[in-house]
C-alpha cells in the first residue's frame, strides 16, 4: 500500500535527492511540495522546488512558505549547495506556478483532509511546521508520521554544537519538539554514514539526462566542500525520505529531545537524553543505517525517475 507524504523542503542539493528519491519510489504518492526560506533564500528554494518537480515530471502542488525564521535573522549554506542552492546544475525555468496558498496553510489543509494518512517530512528549517502547529495544534494528531531530518545527538555542522536545520531557527525547533507528538529525529549521526561515495556514483552512470543534468553537477558542487572531499557529500535529506519508505533500515531508539535556545555556544543544539528516567520520551532518534541496503532502495528510484524522464514525448 502506497504512502502519502508531504514533504517541507529547501532545496538544496540534497533535498533534491530526496524530492527524487519520493516520486520515483512506488511505495510512495508525493501529495505536495512546501517551501521554506533554508540553504538559499526563499525565492530561490521556491523556484528550486517548481524546477525539481517539472523537471522529474511531477504532477505536485508547490506551495511557498516562511522566507525567515521566527525570530532570529536568516542563516544560509550556499556555500555549501551553491548560490543557486542546486550546485552546478542549471534547469530550465519552470513553467508552471506556486498555490495561491501559503505553505502553512497547505500543511494544515492536506492533514486535515486525510487524518493518519500522510507522512509529514520535514527537511529544512522547522519554521512552516511551527506556524502550522501554532495555527492547528491538531496536526500533531492528523499526521501519519513526522519526520525530521535535522539535529544530532554528539555533534553539528553549522556549529560544533548544532546541525544547519535546526540552528538554522532554533525557536521554531523547539516548538516542534515540544508539541504533542513524536518526530522521529534522523540527524547527522545517521545521515553522516549515507555517503554518495564513488563507488555509489558509479552507480547512477545508467540515469542518462537525471545523471547528467542533475546528479553529476550538483553532486561535483557539493562533495567540493571540505567537509566532504575525502568519502563523498552525505545525502541527508534522503535519509528521511528513505525512512517513510522502509523504517527497518533505521536503528531508532526513544529518547527525549530539547532543542537549546539561548545557549552563547549551543544554540540549536538538540539535547538528547536516551536515559531520562521519568520516561518522557517525545521523540524517536535515529542511531543506525543499513547502508547497502539504503543505497540499493535509492538507485532503484533514482531508475524509476530516470526512465520516466527519459521517454520520449508524445506529439
């Protein structure tokens, strides 16, 4: 039985995967697309979502979301994903439009209409999901799932302390982590084993226009960066998608999650606690990837979305 899922995005390189990741899974119906202001700025993240869709052929609403976190200034990572937020890669404009609609509203609306029959994803920045709750606290119930990528349990990448996604609007995360349901946390302990290592790309030579127009370019942009060169750029995002799909690839354990706010050094920070002995779990963090496993579920995919895209078209 297919999954619906709705996924809060920023592209970014590897929210680019995992947009693909979705739509070419059978296992999966990709009912929407939100936007939110993350690795680039919202105007870009917005038409990288159009592009994605149109580009892997999707039949998706995109709908535009927060452009700024709650209440801090906005921090980017093109240094990381480009300043285009997709590398190297160039896509053609898209031809369609965003929903008249705010992201916010969408989140709200697409659970509603379907009570514990979408997964929530959520992939960049936790602002939309935060306002979406502050407007509906009953999507905590509607949600089939939540999941996160964000966070980590030992370590960060945007600060010592704390992962891109949530630092990135640590307010909003913190109001997330405290509603009433149970994000499962996939961070960078996990995502940081998901590596598209030579070997793996080695892999996607067969994907013809997917590998040459949007893998290579945007893949060479992203493993350029120094915290990648030596084992190849992890796909975090993916892993989240990858989780909707096949939890058993995941090692999860309950813990309790808190999300630092006003620490000079620790802001967004994801305090987490596998021992809290009142036993007030409020989420469930990911610990452990099956790592063949992963990948073959992705190549799978990123076949199915290549073959769609390389048909040729009916006149």
């Amino acid at each position: 039985m297919t999954k619906k899922i709705l996924i809060d995005c920023d592209p970014g390189v590897d929210d680019a995967l995992a947009i693909a990741l979705a739509h070419g899974s059978p296992d999966l119906d990709v009912v929407g697309l939100t936007s939110v202001g993350g690795n680039v700025e919202l105007e870009r993240t917005t038409n990288n979502a159009l592009s994605l869709a149109e580009f892997y052929g999707m039949d998706v609403p995109v709908a535009r979301g927060a452009g700024i976190p709650l209440v801090r200034e906005q921090r980017k990572a093109s240094d990381v994903h480009g300043s285009e937020g997709l590398g190297n890669t160039v896509l053609p404009a898209p031809k369609g439009s965003v929903l008249d609609r705010h992201a916010v509203d969408v989140i709200v609306d697409t659970l509603a209409a379907a009570p514990g029959e979408v997964s929530l994803v959520a992939v960049g920045p936790l602002t939309n999901i935060a306002l979406a709750l502050r407007k509906e606290p009953r999507i905590v119930e509607w949600a089939a799932e939540f999941v996160v990528m964000g966070g980590s349990y030992t370590r960060g990448n945007n600060t010592p302390a704390a992962e891109f996604n949530i630092a990135a609007d640590p307010e909003a995360a913190a109001v997330v982590f405290g509603a009433a349901w149970h994000p499962v946390m996939i961070g960078l302990d996990v995502t940081l084993r998901a590596r598209a290592s030579a070997q793996v790309r080695d892999r996607f030579a067969e994907f013809g226009r997917l590998e040459s127009e949007l893998l290579t370019p945007s893949l060479d942009f992203y493993g350029s960066n120094r915290q990648y060169r030596d084992e190849g750029p992890a796909v975090h995002d993916v892993c989240a998608v990858a989780y909707v799909i096949d939890p058993s690839l995941f090692t999860t354990v309950p813990a309790r999650v808190d999300v630092e706010t006003g620490g000079r050094f620790t802001s967004g920070m994801t305090v987490t606690d596998f021992e809290d002995g009142s036993g007030e779990h409020n989420a469930v963090v990911a610990t452990g990837l099956v790592q063949d496993a992963f990948w073959d579920l992705v190549v799978d995919s990123f076949r199915c979305v290549a073959s769609g895209m390389d048909e040729p078209t009916s006149h």
